[in-house]
C-alpha cells in the first residue's frame, strides 16, 4: 500500500504549478465551421461583400441579399447592422451604377424588413439621409419598375411608422417627399396607389401619447433614482421619448400643406387606368376601401377639415356608389367599404 502511495505521489503535479495544456495545432478551422456552423455575423459579413462585388452576377448578388434579408429578420441581426458597419454599404445599392433593377429591389427589400418596429435601426439608417435617395424612386419618370417602387413603399413604411423625427425629415428642404408620396397616389400602377394611400392611413392614425398625461405618469417613463432605468435595447427610445411615435399631428399638417387629400378624392371619384391594357376600369376595390379608410381618418379620426368642393364631389360619389352593382344603399358601402354602419354614418356626416 505505502509503495502504491508513494508511486502515486511521485507521478501526480501540484495544482498550482501545473502548465496550461497547450492549444491543439491539428484543428482544421474549415473543419469547425463545418461542425459547427459560421455564426450570424460572419454571414452577413459575407453576403454584403458578395452583394456589393459588381463582378459578381446579378443572380449571384441577388441570393446574397435574400440571404441577409433572411438574417435580419431577426431583430438582434438588424441591429447588428450598425455593429458590423453594413448600412452605409447596403443603402449604396440604392444609387450604384452597378446596381440592376433586382439587386436595387432585393436591397430595398432587406432596408424595409431591417427597420420594420425596430427604432434603433430607424435611428442608424436615419443617419444617411436615405429619404431623398428613397422618394426619388417614386418617380417613374426615373425608369424604376413598379415592383421596384412598390418595395420603396415598403422601406419607406419601415423608416417612418412610429417615428415622428422621421416624418419630420420628410419635409426638409430638398427632400420633396410629400410631394412624391403624393405623386405615388397617381402612380400609373396601381399596387403602388394602394400602397401609398395604407402608409398614408398608418401615418395619420392617431395614437395614444402619454404627452399630456399627469406628471406621476409621465414619470414612469423618464429613468431617475426612483424608478428602474431604462437599459438599452431596440425599443428604448421609445420609453424615453413616448412621444416618438406620434406621426399624427405632422401627417395631418402636411396632407393639407401639400394637397394630398384632393388627390385621395380625385383617385376615388376620376379612376386613373389600371387593367393590363391601359384601360380604365370602373374601380379598384382595394384602392378604394384603402382611399375611404384614409378620407375617414382624417375627417373623423383627426377631426380633419374638408373644402366644399370635396364635400360636393364626395357627397356626389357616395351617393352613385350605394346604387353600384345592384345597389345595397349604406349597408352594402360599409361593407364593401370594411366599416361598421356607424362608422360609416359618421364618415357621412362629415361630408355633408
């Protein structure tokens, strides 16, 4: 027994002065990658090079940027957007003369799904001054394609919605962006007219703000020593400026600023052509529900003002419309219109 103690202190090392094993030098790193796969960042990392290699086909860049729209779903990855520097590069696609039609559309696709209820990212993008580059798409005199147009939109309602400085920004001097929104609501496609007037309703719905509330409530949102603090995250801006998300005061001071209702009424009463052959077509029912839903918003909601001659050419719309397809009087509008029967009477009044 004393032989076999002794044999095994002579073969056992102190705790203390043992040497750290030394790191294995046979590790292939392809190998590892392999087993255990690139992490999110490292992807990304590679999809932007790829997509903003110009000698790469379009195909080639197209699935990288499908690739990375997959990643950022996931909020941390758009985050990681600014971490990794990927903003600037990725909205470069928007104005590189090595951009085709599809990579400028799959980038918009990856801004628009990048910023969607996440105001840090709106914040990071914010920084480019991306709006002018943006609304500017919205022209079709630029020769960009409806789908493309139809996914600006897209970003557009990302950067926007609930982002008050945002909407600000879109009335700057040189930015023109009312007035390409506006422009949007005649786009010779008519996606794109539905499009505009849903973002056109979001950003004028109004929302509930904590502004005027008491001070004892408003103080749960401004971190001090008696209250927990607000910890940064996606979503902490909010806490501590809930006002943020009110784009309702500046939607409805510019619809009247740049005549974006007349415009609304005119697209309801006058259909522009939207069928395949150039015809036009009695009417859009997703337009239209879309148009209505903005109109009552603004005149209910917002408790909006209307010209006369809008009333005059509503009051006369509303009224040939209860007798289309049949007929069906008010009951049949609110229900082609997506409206309860006192919604809709409350719609009426304020035209009449």
């Amino acid at each position: 027994m004393e032989s076999l103690l002794r044999w095994g202190i002579q073969n056992s090392t102190s705790g203390g002065d043992a040497p750290p094993p030394a790191p294995r030098q046979d590790l292939d790193p392809g190998v590892i990658d392999m087993i255990l796969g690139k992490s999110d960042a490292e992807q990304m990392k590679e999809d932007m090079a790829v997509a903003t290699d110009y000698q790469r086909s379009e195909d080639e860049r197209v699935d990288a940027l499908d690739h990375l729209e997959m990643l950022i779903e996931q909020i941390d990855n758009a985050n990681n957007l600014e971490k990794l520097k990927m903003w600037e590069p990725l909205h470069s696609l928007l104005t590189s003369d090595s951009s085709t039609d599809p990579v400028i559309l799959q980038a918009l696709w990856v801004i628009g799904t990048a910023l969607q209820n996440n105001p840090a990212a709106q914040d990071s993008y914010l920084k480019l001054n991306p709006l002018p580059t943006l609304t500017s798409f919205l022209d079709p005199s630029n020769s960009s394609t409806p789908q493309v147009r139809s996914k600006v939109i897209y970003a557009l309602s990302g950067l926007l919605k609930h982002n008050a400085p945002a909407l600000a920004s879109l009335d700057k001097e040189g930015t023109d962006g009312w007035a390409k929104l506006r422009q949007g609501l005649q786009d010779p496609d008519i996606s794109v007219r539905r499009k505009v007037a849903f973002l056109l309703s979001t950003l004028l719905t109004p929302t509930e703000s904590t502004s005027s509330s008491s001070s004892s409530t408003s103080n749960l949102h401004t971190p001090d020593s008696n209250h927990a603090p607000v910890h940064a995250n996606s979503h902490a801006v909010h806490l501590t400026n809930p006002d943020r998300a009110a784009t309702s005061p500046l939607a409805l001071e510019a619809m009247k600023k740049h005549d974006i209702l007349p415009t609304v009424i005119e697209g309801l009463t006058n259909p522009l052509p939207h069928g395949e052959d150039g015809d036009i077509e009695e009417s859009d029912a997703d337009f239209e529900e879309k148009g209505v839903g903005l109109l009552r918003i603004y005149a209910v909601n917002c408790d909006g003002e209307l010209k006369p001659s809008e009333k005059e050419a509503l009051k006369g719309w509303i009224e040939k419309e209860k007798d289309r397809d049949g007929g069906g009087g008010e009951k049949g509008l609110a229900e082609r219109w997506g409206m309860s029967g006192g919604e809709l009477k409350e719609f009426i009044q304020k035209v009449e």
